[in-house]
C-alpha cells in the first residue's frame, strides 16, 4: 500500500472549465499552472516601452534583460497580455495601473477577455477566384466561416464567430477556435473554400502572401481593367491600336474607353464578350478563377469575338495584358482579321513591367473583432453600461496589446485590430471553446472614479511586479493609448 499523499490539486476559476490542477501540471489551456499550490499565469504580464530595443521574443529561453527600472526612459504602457481574466465575472480587472501622462492623471485597466463572441476578418490581396460569395471555408472538413463580400484587389473572409465556436458540432467548435487562435498569433491556417466539386485551398498567414492551391501568390492589381486603361493609356499611344486589360470584374478596352477617345483613339472594330457596361468597360468576360486577371483563361483571345470587317484592318496591333501586368500578349490581324501572336515590342513590354510595378505585394492581413461583455466591463466598473458610454464619448480609450482597436459604432463595446500591431503571441484559447485576447482601457483617473471604477485597486506602475514583466517595443504604428490626441477633453470639448 502506498502512503504517499497525493499531490493537492488546485482549482483554476479563470474560466468556466474550473480545471483541477495538480501539483507542476498546467490546466486545459496552457496558461495556467500549479506551482508550489499557487495558481500562477505562465505567461509574462507584457508592457510596452518606447525604447530603441528590439522585440523581446515571446517565451523563448532567453532571460529577459530589462534591469528593472519600469519607469526609465520613456513611460510604459502596461498591456493586458499575460494579465490574466476577470472571470467568473465579480472581480476586479487584473491590474488597474496608474502614472502621471504629461501632468494627466491616467489610468489603464487591462484584462485579458474570454470572447466567445469573437472571430477574424481576413483581407487577402489577390485577383485570383478563391470562391463565390457566402461560399464555405472549412478546416479538417469543418465549417469555421465564410466567404464574404469582395474588396478592391481583395478578396475577404468572415471567419469564427459564436455560430461556429457554440452553434455547431463539438468538433466545429474547436477546430474553429484553433484556427482562429493559430491566425490571431500569426500562424498559418489552411482552408478549403466551396464545394467537393469545386473547392480551393488557400494558406492563410498574416503579413504573408497567400498561397492559394499550391502556388504563392505575388502582386495585388493595380487597379481593375478599367482604371488600368486610364492610368497607362498615354504609354499605349502609337505602340498599339488597342489594348485590352482583362479582369474578371470589369475588363477595360482602351480604343472605346473614355480615356482613349480623350486622346483620339480611333475606333478598331474589337468585340468583347461579356456585358457591356458603359463604353471600354466590360462585365463577365469569363469565369473566376485563377488565370488571368482572376478569370478562368489562360487563352485571352477567347473573350474576343470576331473584329468588324467595316472597321478593322489588317496588321492592327493589339496589347492584352492582365491588371497586375503578369500576364501579356501582342498580336497583329491578319488579312482575315484573325490576330495573330507576335513579339512584343519593347515599349509594351515595359508598359506590362509598369503595370507590374505599380502593383503592391499581395499579403493576408488578419483583423481579430471581438465583443466586450458583461466580465470585461464588470472588471473594469460596477456599473458595466457607464463604461460603453465613456468609451462611445472618447473619454475612455480601448487598445487591444497597446494597438489601437477600432471600436464599432452602436451598441455595446465591439472592437477590431489588427494583429499585427499586437505584441506576438498576444492571444491565447479555453476550451468552452473561446479565444482569449488582450483589452486594456485608459482614462483619466478622475473619470475612472466618475464611472464606478475599482478605485481600490489602483496601483501605481512603478509598484507593479517586476521579475515577470515581458517588455515589447511599439509597433511599426507607434500607437500611443495614452495620447492626449485620443480623448474628447484633450480638444477642449468638454471635461
Ligand atoms: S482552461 Fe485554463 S483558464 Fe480555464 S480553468 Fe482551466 S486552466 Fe483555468
């Protein structure tokens, strides 16, 4: 018989899991652990610096070199990562921080929130069809989003959200909240968009290019058919006779377009299929797809129908070129009318290359978008709606890791950054299954007083903890939360 005691367990009450813990184990999420029966954060609560120093890596081996001195140099901003949560809900935010701003009395309250009502918007620079309109995207075959409504050069996913990580299939709801969790800390996700018959795979990575079935992609057109046609039509003069720019969205055609007549391009006698919208601009010229200009084709002579007789002429010359200039072609008529392939020559050579240049480097950007509920407010005020209504009346600033976090308007307190103005591995996951991010609110402390706030709780910042701080530098956005430019009262409309 063993008499050995057991290890006391210890009960998390960081979120709704309520994980026993044993002795040198870590709870369901890895952000937790029993050390010595002390439930401890594992990761370092983060601050922001404005020093010249580089990013401290997150967690990695590397002891973190800082001397200690929070206060030296430039004021630091204390952001929420590691900060730990207010759950279940009655509890005062983590850390509720104070320091003098240029002679302001500020406060900053952060809290890391458990957001089940939470998901990504992804924006990804390419031409290339990677699925219809409200088709779905999937992860190890289950449904995490969808595809929504195409931007200029880009084309945009609505991933996560409630639906998905409570409304479907236990599975759904963690594979949904992994991926989400892998986009958030900058990882790569890979998702089949659309149906069995016809679906695409697209590696998904913030701040890289996509990879979209198999093959990376490079530029984000210039603009569409159309606005191509305008802005190079004066280098196309006396090169060719017509040009046209194919797009799967509006294919443009410089003898008929409004750019060409201003410059007294003579009618030629070309037939586009497709619609026609308005002069030189052509809609559904082909399919989407992943050839030229987020067409279908690789051929472009096939959205050509036969020239007219009464106007063409044998050896016009004709430019096709795609709206990021990585795909041309040159041809002459024959005495049939039929163009025929030649080589290009030189000055449309470079007009293709210009196009090219002019054409930004395809990225993924990942938006985390996220809802304040009732724990977050709670945490940070008693009287949680006084809390939106300082935030809606810019006394009460809301950053997310330090970056600056568009808040939505209406109701509520819905917010969406960038995560790559986040520190890295700013996000972390609970298996109800639901994201945990990083929100800190800044505000004056007479303000804070004025809405509720844990005043008792308010520490200064030179009297935080200091052996476990991780220290960041700013983002490339230099965002400062604790501005004076970002508060109505700083404007002199009202206190
Ligand atoms: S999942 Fe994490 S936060 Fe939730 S109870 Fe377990 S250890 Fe605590």
């Amino acid at each position: 018989m063993n008499d050995t005691p057991k290890p006391e367990k210890i009960r998390c009450d960081a979120c709704p899991v309520m994980c026993y813990i044993a002795e040198g184990k870590i709870g369901a999420c890895d952000r937790y652990a029993n050390h010595d029966g002390l439930l401890v954060r594992l990761d370092p609560l983060t601050i922001i610096e404005r020093t010249d120093q580089k990013l401290v890596p997150f967690m990695k081996d590397a002891p973190d070199d800082w001397d200690g001195d929070i206060v030296k140099g430039a004021r630091p901003f204390v952001t929420a990562v590691g900060a730990g949560t207010t759950y279940p809900d009655y509890k005062p935010a983590p850390f509720i921080v104070s320091q003098d701003v240029d002679g302001v009395d500020m406060v900053t309250v952060v809290t890391e929130g458990i957001f089940s009502y939470c998901g990504v918007k992804v924006k990804i620079d390419t031409d290339r069809h990677i699925g219809h309109e409200r088709d779905v995207v999937r992860v190890d075959g289950e449904p995490v989003g969808h595809v929504m409504t195409s931007e200029y050069g880009s084309k945009m996913l609505s991933l996560g959200g409630v639906e998905h990580l409570t409304g479907g299939s236990k599975k759904e709801g963690r594979v949904t909240c992994d991926a989400l969790l892998r986009l958030c800390n900058r990882e790569p996700v890979t998702v089949q968009i659309g149906e069995p018959e016809h679906v695409i795979e697209v590696t998904i990575e913030a701040g890289k290019a996509p990879i979209i079935n198999g093959t990376e992609e490079k530029l984000m057109r210039v603009g569409c058919g159309s606005a191509a046609i305008g802005m190079f039509a004066k280098q196309w003069l006396d090169h060719a006779d017509d040009v046209v720019v194919v797009d799967d969205h509006i294919t443009g055609v410089l003898s008929e377009h409004e750019a060409g007549k201003q410059l007294d391009v003579p009618a030629t006698g070309i037939k586009i299929k497709g619609r026609r919208s308005t002069p030189g601009r052509y809609f559904q010229v082909a399919e989407p797809g992943t050839g030229w200009g987020g067409t279908d084709i690789d051929d472009p002579l096939t959205i050509l129908g036969p020239f007219n007789a009464k106007v063409a002429q044998e050896g016009m010359r004709l430019l096709m070129v795609s709206t990021t200039g990585e795909q041309a072609a040159y041809y002459e008529l024959d005495a049939e009318l039929t163009p025929q392939p030649k080589a290009m020559p030189a000055p449309l050579q470079a007009s293709a290359e210009l196009i090219a240049e002019n054409c930004e480097p395809s990225i993924c950007s990942v938006l985390f978008m996220g809802g304040a509920g009732g724990s977050l407010r709670a945490g940070v005020t008693e009287n949680p709606v006084r809390l939106t209504r300082s935030v809606k009346e810019s006394l009460t600033h809301v950053s997310c890791g330090g970056a600056n976090a568009y808040v939505w308007p209406g109701g509520g307190i819905t917010v969406m950054v960038d995560v790559l103005d986040m520190p890295t591995g700013s996000f972390g996951y609970v298996p109800t299954p639901a994201l945990v991010a990083p929100i800190e609110f800044t505000l004056r402390v007479s303000d804070y007083d004025t809405l509720g706030g844990h005043m008792e709780q308010v520490q200064p910042v030179d009297q935080m903890p200091k052996e476990t701080l991780r220290r960041v530098a700013p983002n490339p956005q230099e965002h400062d939360p604790m501005a004076q430019a970002n508060y109505r009262w700083s404007k002199g409309a009202g206190t």
